[in-house]
C-alpha cells in the first residue's frame, strides 16, 4: 500500500496531519514496518489510517493488536484524567460564576436604541 497527499486529502484527513505527513514523507510512503516506525514518531494518526485504508479483516486484526497497548495506555492515564477533570470543573465553576455576575451587570446597563 502506498499513502500520498492526495489520498489522504481524499479522504478529507486534518490538514494537519496531512502538512505533518507531507513533512515525514516529502514523496509518498509504502507501508512498510520502518515507515510506520518514523510515522509514529512523527506523530501521525493510526487510527485514522486504520479507519480509511485497512479493510475488515485488517481493521479487526488492527483493533485486536492495538487492544493490550489501549488499554495500558488508558490505565496509565486515568490518574491524570481524574486530576484534569477535576481541575477543570473547578475552573469552569468558576467561569460560570463570573460570568453570571457580568451578565447581571450588563443588564442594568441601559439599552440603546
């Protein structure tokens, strides 16, 4: 299999993606385990190239090899997630706070027109 720019903008891939994958293959790249290797460390997408290039059968073996490493990779970040949450629902009741008194503020301000 062969990926290119125009491939992955034909399947409408993050312009991102396709600037970072434009960037780590100038050319084009055929899948091969050392292309695969230096897209990951370019931090290129899987999931979606699972998505879009692998048939059902690739996909299923895809998703039954990836599954060990989600699953870590989940484990290891649950801590963190938990932390984040938090934080952000403290911040956000914040937001919201300090936007309701704006709100109320604004709305003793005479209307115009």
């Amino acid at each position: 299999m062969r990926i290119t720019h125009s491939l992955l903008v034909s399947v409408d891939a993050c312009p991102k993606q396709v600037e970072l994958f434009d960037k780590t293959f100038p050319r084009s790249a055929v899948v091969t385990l050392a292309n695969c290797r230096k897209a990951a460390a370019a931090g290129l997408d899987f999931g979606f190239a699972a998505n879009h290039f692998l048939s059902g059968p690739q996909h299923k073996a895809y998703n039954e090899a990836t599954a060990a490493a989600y699953k870590a990779y989940d484990e290891a970040i649950a801590a963190d997630y938990k932390a984040y949450n938090e934080a952000r629902a403290a911040a956000y009741k914040a937001y919201n706070e300090a936007t309701a008194a704006a709100f109320y503020q604004a709305s003793k301000t005479p209307k115009k027109g």
